[in-house]
C-alpha cells in the first residue's frame, strides 16, 4: 500500500480513486495463504537454511537478502509459474504473495522499474529546482516556499527508491512519512501562494503565515507520532492523505480558473490541466494487473506518468513568479 506521491503538486480527486484502488487490493493477497506456498517456503528453509546466509551470492546479502527471504522469492516464482503453467488454465494463475505482486528482482532489487521511474521523478524535481534557480531571483519572496517543495519532492522520490529496492518496515515507514510531508507542504505552499503569506505587509498576514507555519509543523508530528508510536494505521493514513490532497487541489484549481476567468493567459489554466493529467495516470490503480513480464504494473506505470507532471508544475511555478515580478514592476 503506497499513497500520494504525486500529492505535494495538484493531484485532483485522484486521491478518492486511489482509495478504493487500494481497499480492492489490500484484500486481493491469497498467494501466501496457499498451502503450496507454505509447503515450499518450509521445504526450502529446511533443505537450505540451516547454515545462515552463506549460500546467498555476495550481491544478495549486499542488498540485504537472507536465506529466509530468498526461499519466500523463490516460491512465489516456483507456485507462480505453476499456476500459469497448469492445464487446464487457471482463471486468475497470477496472485499476490504478501499484498505485493510477484517481481522478478534485478541485481537484488525487487521492484525496478518502480525504482527506475522514481528516479526520474526526483530527476524532474532535480531539474525543476535547477530552473527555478536560473529563472527566479532569490531575492522573490516565494523563490524559498518553491524551493522546499522541490526539497519535498526529492526525499519523497527518494525514500520511493529505496522502498521499492528493499520492502522491508523501516523504508516502508520513510516511504509514507516522506509522502505524507510531501502533499501536507502541497496545502502548505497553495495557502501561501494563494493567499500572498509570503509578502510581511500588512503585519496580519505575516502573523497568519507563522501561525500557518506551525499548524502545518504540529499536524505532521501529530501524524508521524500517532503512526510511529500509537498503532500503524493504513486506512487513517489514507483518510488523512485523501483529506489534506483534496483541500490543496480545491484551492489550486479554484486560484486556477479565477485567473485564467480574469486575465485569459493560457498558462493560468495549467494547474487544472495537471490535474486531469495525474487523475488519469493514478486511475491505473483502479486497474491493477499482474505485472507484465513479472517486471511492470500499475503502480510502476503510474509513476512513470506522473514524471511530466512534476516537470510541467515546475513550469506553472516559474511562470507565475515572472508575471507576478512584471505586475509588481508596473506597480512601482
């Protein structure tokens, strides 16, 4: 269960869609429950296991393997090809072993090519924050908000590499307390935006944006203390992203169409766009299949598109601050 990488941009309802995606899998895992299974992962750690990791290549135990997880990896491919190999055919052969389809790894990683298009998410952020630098003088009151969203980004899409590198607890919390900051400083900086906290005059607003500030602070401590210390909660943890997405997206489509109504520029409109954009991209999780060749699925293709929408929110940010520079010049 993966939540909201895209949310720290406009996401749209996505989110709602992303739920129901979710509550349909979470229930779908009956290939560790198969006796078969259970017989082969008990066999192998008979016949395999009795002298640790030693038979393991240095590679493997490199990336952490052990011999126990190598006879789970290896059963799920042996039960897999089984199944898909059973005649009669079987109706659904391909099942999920421990909420997870089974991937084929390369070189110890289990699931590549969600690591491969999470890099080029954070290569997007990466190269968004190159732009911003080039295009927008620090000495704009908003440059600082749009770098900590591009921060944001990258330790989200780099907890994302290593989560799908190695499933193990402790990347999977980083992988959801980097996702969860990540869309919570997407309200945060729609607020500031939107709203112009960032000017310090008059003073209320620069009250309200430290106020802003330390509620939004609160909130993700508030979030990361329940999960961490009081019980690891995957329907809160959703709620709480479902809540907190929606909110920012309502304010950016709403700011979006209110300017473009105003001023007729077509790049005022790009949030909406972006949005329908990732809604389409995320509603591949209502469509979970097997992988393709054990190798690519939903989850994987929904984060290769949500890598030029990374690029294009970029844009929408760099824009704006130029038409927001030229308004203030002719003001003065």
């Amino acid at each position: 269960m993966r939540l909201f990488k895209a949310a720290g941009r406009p996401a749209g309802l996505i989110a709602v869609l992303l739920w129901l995606a979710l509550a349909w899998t979470a229930s779908a895992s009956l290939g560790d429950r198969l006796p078969d299974f259970k017989e082969c992962v008990q066999i192998c750690k008979t016949e395999n296991c009795q002298r640790g990791n030693s038979g393991l290549p240095l590679y493997l135990r490199l990336m952490l393997w052990t011999c126990d997880s190598e006879c789970d990896y290896t059963c799920q491919h042996v039960i897999t090809d089984r199944r898909v190999n059973r005649d009669p055919p079987m109706l659904h052969p391909v099942v999920q072993f421990h909420g997870k389809w089974p991937f084929y790894r390369v070189l110890g990683i289990q699931e590549v090519f969600s690591v491969f298009f999470s890099f080029l998410n954070f290569m997007a952020h990466r190269r968004g924050m190159a732009s911003l630098d080039r295009a927008i003088p620090a000495s704009y009151p908003l440059r600082k908000y749009y770098k900590g969203f591009g921060y944001c980004g990258l330790a989200a899409w780099t907890f994302s590499m290593l989560f799908h590198t190695r499933d193990f607890p402790l990347t999977e919390k980083l992988d959801y307390f980097a996702a969860g900051a990540n869309v919570l400083y997407g309200l945060f900086l729609a607020v500031i935006r939107i709203f112009r906290l960032d000017k310090n005059s008059p003073r209320q607003k620069g009250t309200f944006r430290r106020y802003w500030t330390m509620t939004c602070i609160s909130l993700y401590l508030a979030h990361v203390c329940y999960l961490s210390f009081w019980q690891w909660d995957y329907t809160y943890n959703m709620v709480a992203n479902v809540i907190v997405g929606l909110l920012q997206n309502l304010l950016w489509v709403t700011f979006s169409i209110r300017r473009y109504r105003k001023g007729g520029k077509p790049w005022t409109i790009w949030p909406v766009m972006i949005v329908i954009w990732i809604t389409l991209a995320m509603s591949l999780e209502l469509f979970d299949f097997p992988p393709w060749g054990r190798l690519i699925d939903a989850h994987s293709l929904w984060h290769l598109g949500t890598v030029v929408p990374t690029a294009w929110w970029y844009a929408f940010l760099i824009q704006d601050a130029q038409d927001d520079m030229v308004s203030e010049r002719l003001k003065a």
